[in-house]
C-alpha cells in the first residue's frame, strides 16, 4: 500500500540527489567536508562516503578536524591511516587558507549552521550540500545548494550508503570506509533495534558487498560505547545543585 510509495519515491529522490551531488563535486575546486562538533561515527562514516565520491570524480577532499579526541577519534585515525587519506584532514584555519570561490562545503549529519565543527568555514563557502536525517531545526542552513534532507532515514550513513550505490562501483569504495558507514549506522540504530527500515537493511547489505568486515566494525564501536560509559560514570557521580546545575567531579582523568 501506501508504504511501497514513499519506498518508491525516495529511491528516485536518492537518484536525484546522487546527481545533483556528483555535479557540484565535479565542478569543484575542492571540497570541505563538516560534520558537527564532537563528530561521532555517524558523523565521520557520511564524511568518507563524500570521499569516496570526490576521489572518483578526482577532486581533492579534505575532512575538517578539530582539535581533541572526539567520539569518532579511532575510526579517524583508523582513516588517516589509509594512503588515500594522507592529506585530508585539515584544521578549520588550514581549510580557510586554501577555499576559494569554488570550493564546495559538505555538511553531513546536521542541519544546523551553529553546530558544524566551523561556521567561518560555512560561511566562507558559496556552495554548501546538506546530508542529514535529524528533524529541521528552525535556524536550519538556508543556503544550501543541495540538502538531501530524510529525517525518517536511520542515520546519515544510510543516506550516504544510497547516494554511493548510485555513483560509485563497489571497487571504488575502500573497505575502511565501508566500515565507517556501517558502524555509524549501527551505532545511530543501536544495533539495527530502533529506527530501522527496509532502507537500513539495504543500505547495510551494500556496504557488506563493499567489503566492510563487521568484526571490524564492531572494534569501532567497541571505542564508542567506552566513551559512552565514561560519559555515563561522570553522570552518576554529578550531584544537582540548586534543583538546575549538575556538578560533576570526574575522578581519574577521562
């Protein structure tokens, strides 16, 4: 029924986007890729993907790194390890020195200018695309070229999976950044238990045929959920002060 037709009019929306993507990368100089600050694997699995578009298309792609050890440090280091990712992370400052007028910001798992990692950055940019599957914020980034825009989807990585399977030849695909894509849609699903469609599956299935070995990507959510319960130890030792202020005083040193 009614289902079946939305299923039918995404993948054609996914089409369109995919295009709309491949263009503006293509005629760019280079691309600045921004998630939001504290990136999580969600966050950095999207930002590959969008590499592995610009690499095909033979356009340099640089990821926007702040510094300090965000969620997603260990896939980032798992990335920079790779020879494809030599040079692309870059600090906010170092990325301002090199945009020019067509230079091209990808912001991937917010929809929100004043939570990208730099909003000089944003601002810097003429031309923005938008990935992102959380509901529109009311100061949501207006200026945006393209917004693929799908808050039912799981997570942004899910997103990514459909523009990829459009533009790319799994060959093209490493397998690090098919495992970046996969861990961020299972950590946004919690291990495909909630938020997850037809769509989820699918996307999960491509990645799979991309290469991405889930024991790997099971390493890179192990590193997640010790940040989460380190998070979650200062939140149990935090007493409320004052009925509205939690004080935290975290005892080894996190």
């Amino acid at each position: 029924g009614l289902s079946k037709g939305v299923e039918k009019r995404t993948k054609v929306k996914s089409r369109v986007m995919a295009n709309a993507l491949s263009a503006l990368v293509a005629d760019s100089s280079q691309v600045f890729i921004m998630g939001h600050k504290s990136p999580d694997n969600d966050c950095m699995g999207a930002a590959a993907g969008v590499c592995a578009i610009a690499r095909k298309k033979g356009v340099p792609a640089h990821i926007i790194r702040e510094p300090g050890s965000p969620p997603a440090k260990v896939l980032m280091d798992k990335l920079g390890h790779l020879e494809e990712y030599q040079d692309c992370f870059l600090s906010p400052q170092e990325a301002l020195l090199l945009a020019d007028n067509r230079s091209l910001a990808v912001v991937v798992d917010t929809n929100r200018p004043d939570q990208v990692e730099n909003a000089s950055l944003l601002e810097a940019c003429t031309r923005v695309a938008v990935i992102d599957h959380h509901r529109r914020a009311a100061n949501y980034i207006s200026n945006a070229t393209m917004s693929f825009h799908e808050p039912y989807a799981s997570s942004a990585c899910e997103l990514m999976a459909e523009l990829l399977e459009e533009l790319v030849e799994q060959p093209d695909i490493l397998h690090v950044e098919a495992e970046a894509m996969l861990s961020g849609i299972m950590l946004d699903t919690k291990d495909f238990t909630v938020r997850t469609g037809e769509r989820t599956f699918e996307a999960a299935a491509f990645l799979r045929r991309a290469g991405a070995d889930t024991s790997e990507v099971k390493k890179l959510l192990q590193t997640d959920m010790e940040h989460t319960v380190a998070r979650y130890k200062i939140l149990q030792t935090a007493s409320i002060y004052r009925a509205d202020i939690a004080i935290a005083a975290p005892t080894e040193s996190q």
